[in-house]
C-alpha cells in the first residue's frame, strides 16, 4: 500500500513538472535541458529554509517560488533575446553550472544533500502518513494544472504558438515577443521550483542527483509523449510513463535487471513514439 | 504625408543592402514598390516595420520617427506588415489567426465589427473560421495573412510579394480585393510585387528601385509598363 501511495505521489509531482515544461517547451517552442535544475532551486531553498533557519513549509514556498523566479529571468531576459535554436544549448549551460553549484556549494551540504527534512505542515497541522501527503501532492498537482490550463486558454496560450511558429510574424502584430518569453520561461521555472519544495518536504530527503541533467531529459519526455502543446497530454502521459514500467517489479524481475529494463524500455517508447506518433499521446490538432 | 523615408542606409550587420534610399506615401493611397532581384524592396519594408534599425536616415510615420523603434511598437502605432510567403499560424484556426490580430483593440464591439469588415471582405475566412490555418489552400493563408494584418485597423498596410506561389488566376482576384480594402478601410498600402503586370495596373503610384536606391518614381503607375525605364531597370 505504501508503495502505490509512493508511486501516485510522484505521479502528481511530475504532472506538475510536464505540464509546466509543456508551457516553455510545447506552447512557446524553447526547447529546455534545465527543467530540474529549476525543481533543484526550489527544493534547495525550502529545505535550507526549514533545516536551517526553521521556518516553516508554507513560508519557505513564496521564498522559493521568488528566488526561483528571479534566477530564471536572469538567465532569460539576455537568452531570449536570441532567436532560433541556440536557446538548447544556453539550456544545457544552465543545467551544468546549477547541478555543479548544488554539488560543491557548502551552503547546499555538497554531494550529501539533506536529510529528515520536516514534513510540509499547513498552518500547524502537520501532514505525516503517506496517506495525508498523497492528498497534498494531489491538491497541489490540482492547483497547478489548473493554473497552467487557463494561461494556456487565455490569449497568452495563443500568443505562445504564435511566437513558436513564427517571431517575427508574431511582432509585427504588436506582441512584445522578448516579454512573452521571458514571461513564460519564468512562470515555467517557478512552477518547478514549487514542485522542488513539496518534494524535499514529502520524500525529506535530497541530494543533487535527483536534479541533473538526465532528470531533465526524463521530464521532456514526459512532457514530448504526452503530447506538446496540450496541457491534457502531459496529465494523460504521466501516469502511464510512471506507472507502466513498474509492473516489472511484480513480473518477479531482480532488480539489478529491473533497473536497466526499465531504462530500455523508456528508450524504446520514445523511438517508438517518435517514429508512429510524434505529436505524443494526445494530438494538439 | 504618411510615410516618408529619408536618405535611408540600412543592412545585415556589415552589408549594407540600401544606400540612401528616399520615398514617400501618401494618405489613402496604394504605392507599389518594385524592382529586380536583390534590389532591397523586402528590407525597405523591414526597416518601415522595426525589424532592422538603419543605420542613417529617418523614418517618419505620421510625422513621427519610427526608425529606431521595437517592431512590436511600430505595429501598435498602426503599421502592419504581412511579412513574404503568407506565413499564417498553421496551428492556430482561421478564426484564432484573426483573433492574434486583433488583439490590441480592446473594445469587443470594435473588434467584432473589424472581424465583421475582413469577413465581408474574405468570405471564404468566415466559412473556414474553425479550420486549422494550415489546412487552407495558398490563395486562401494569403488571404488570412492579409486579414489578419487588418484586424488592427493599421494606417498603413506594408505587403511583401502577395504573389508568392498563387496560381495567375488566384492572384487576378487577389489584387482586386487589395484595392478594395484600400477603399473600403481606408488604409494606406505599400505593396512589393514580383508580378509587375499585375501590380502596376491597380496600383496608384510607383517606385522602381535597383541596388539599394530608387532610381524610378512615377505619379500613374500604370505608365510604366509601356515605358523604357523599367526595362532599364530590370536588364541593364
């Protein structure tokens, strides 16, 4: 039981982290490495928040939320104001530099992270058995995913395409194209961060491994299978991508096998996807 | 004077592509502007539109400088560009392409009486206003593009080859309804045509540039069909 709890869990933590990818990489067409970097930044900061100085959960979050965002736009208001594809690259740079911080930084205990890191507790009501944390994954998946859909309904969700399919066509309609992308880069990275912060608090565990670049690959694939460009895919995809290689734990595998399978399988999926259905799971038209 | 271009120097970063390049459009009017291959008609436009800033000369729209402007400031000004090869949203529908174009006015009966006007004068974009952009046929993103650079209600409409890979028939009636909605919405037109036949017999005014200058300004457009000057222009 604890461990389909654990499993539905991280379900709920990578919706939120394909759906806000979706945003950046789907909607406006920057294809981003450093999505767990960013999920690195907000765990960081809640648990150095918590472990540290005691504060409690639900302080650290707007901590997190606003450094989060004033390190993406940093880094976004001077690249993206290159157009095309060098935005990738600048990505990767982005990754290297904040997995070797997160390694070497004593302020972040180097390569040994963090451990027994408080539970998240709401207003003095502490969430401690799985079952509790299960509800608080799911109701912030749910305020998340919600968030993400109406800025992608609202004209900024039109106006994101539009920029992903052509810059310049896009500012001579009278769109401020620098500032949607710097806007949706920051909202993206923020929302990773969130999701940082209730993992730290829910697994109360972290270290700088959980946030390297092959985390950030896996969570563009999460976001690319599910369909990019739809909010829906990324909600659809998840579960199936998380839950499906799992069934080789019961099929009486070791795990010393299990481990590579599961690898190979993810790999196949995506040749697979990517040769019959490259628009992912769910179509965006 | 609507738009005037003074003494203009403008290129890619050390290649210079207009040399001093001078003209003038009138209010109401529909100016063609065209020339050999190379000539610089498309960078002409992209100086008008803020995507390259000269490197001398003045831009003056409606009497103000625009040359050093952000082109999404120039388009807020009132200057549309329907940039070369009817670049629609393919992803978007007809109706969301217009919609990307309008969404400055903010008054919603306003912006329903501008969708109303590009329906009127494109009736194929109200049966197809549900239909993903890339699904229409050439002549029809044509079309679209051109409406939607009209949902703003510019002053001035900057149109680069509407010709682009149209059918000769397709492109007949495209050039008609330009000059309607010259008439009908009472904008300006600067219009860059391949198609010198075409463009000339509907045209008011014209300039014929070659290497970066005009070397050519006509008050009847149509004149320079039978005239040697473009001939020139073209071969020698």
């Amino acid at each position: 039981m604890e461990y389909v709890l654990f499993i539905l869990i991280n379900i709920n933590m990578y919706i939120v982290l394909a759906v806000s990818l979706n945003l950046i990489m789907g909607y406006a067409g920057l294809i981003s490495v450093s999505h767990a970097a960013f999920m690195g930044i907000g765990a960081y900061v809640t648990t150095i928040l918590m472990v540290q100085f005691g504060w409690s959960f639900l302080l650290t979050l707007p901590a997190a939320l606003l450094f989060a965002a004033v390190i993406s736009a940093i880094i976004a208001v001077p690249s993206l104001r290159v157009k095309g594809d060098h935005y990738i690259v600048m990505s990767f740079g982005i990754q290297f530099i904040l997995t070797s911080l997160l390694n070497n930084l004593n302020i972040t205990n180097r390569a040994m992270g963090f451990a027994g890191i408080p539970k998240p507790s709401f207003f003095g009501f502490a969430f401690e058995s799985n079952f509790a944390l299960l509800f608080v994954s799911l109701g912030f998946m749910l305020v998340c995913v919600l968030f993400a859909a109406r800025l992608a309904h609202a004209p900024f969700g039109l106006i994101l395409k539009a920029i992903r399919e052509d810059e310049n066509a896009t500012e001579s309609l009278g769109k401020n194209v620098v500032f949607y992308k710097v806007a949706v880069f920051v909202i993206g990275c923020s929302l990773a961060a969130l999701t940082g912060s209730f993992f730290a608090s829910i697994v109360s565990f972290i270290d700088p491994f959980s946030f390297t670049l092959d985390e950030s690959i896996f969570i563009s694939t999460l976001a690319i299978i599910g369909g990019s460009g739809t909010i829906r895919g990324s909600i659809v995809g998840v579960p199936l991508l998380i839950a499906f290689p799992e069934i080789l734990r019961f099929m009486q595998v070791p795990t010393t096998v299990a481990g590579p399978l599961r690898l190979i399988f993810y790999g196949l999926l995506i040749i697979l996807f990517m040769r019959f259905r490259p628009q992912g799971i769910i179509k965006e038209y | 004077m609507l738009l005037e271009l003074k003494e203009i120097e403008a290129g890619y970063g050390k290649k210079s592509v207009l040399f001093g390049l001078s003209m003038n459009v009138k209010e109401g009017q529909m100016m063609a502007l065209v020339g050999p291959n190379g000539a610089g008609k498309t960078t002409t436009l992209r100086v008008i539109a803020g995507q390259i800033h000269p490197n001398r000369g003045s831009v003056l729209f409606r009497g103000k400088d625009i040359s050093q402007m952000m082109p999404h400031l120039v388009a807020q000004n009132g200057v549309s560009l329907v940039p070369q090869g009817s670049r629609v949203f393919t992803s978007l529908t007809v109706y969301e392409n217009l919609e990307m174009g309008g969404f400055q006015i903010k008054d919603s009966n306003e912006f329903r009486e501008s969708l109303e006007g590009i329906y009127r004068l494109f009736p194929v974009l109200e049966e197809r206003k549900s239909q993903w952009a890339g699904t229409l046929s050439g002549g029809e993103q044509q079309m679209l593009a051109i409406g939607r650079g009209l949902m703003s209600r510019p002053k001035l409409l900057l149109l680069d080859e509407p010709s682009t890979g149209l059918a000769p028939k397709v492109l007949h009636e495209l050039m008609k309804t330009i000059v309607a909605v010259k008439e009908k919405m009472n904008t300006s037109i600067l219009i860059v045509e391949q198609n010198v036949n075409e463009v000339l017999k509907v045209a008011d005014e014209a300039y014929v540039m070659k290497l970066g200058r005009i070397v050519c300004y006509e008050q009847c457009a149509e004149t320079l069909l039978y005239d040697d000057k473009l001939r020139k222009a073209y071969l020698s």
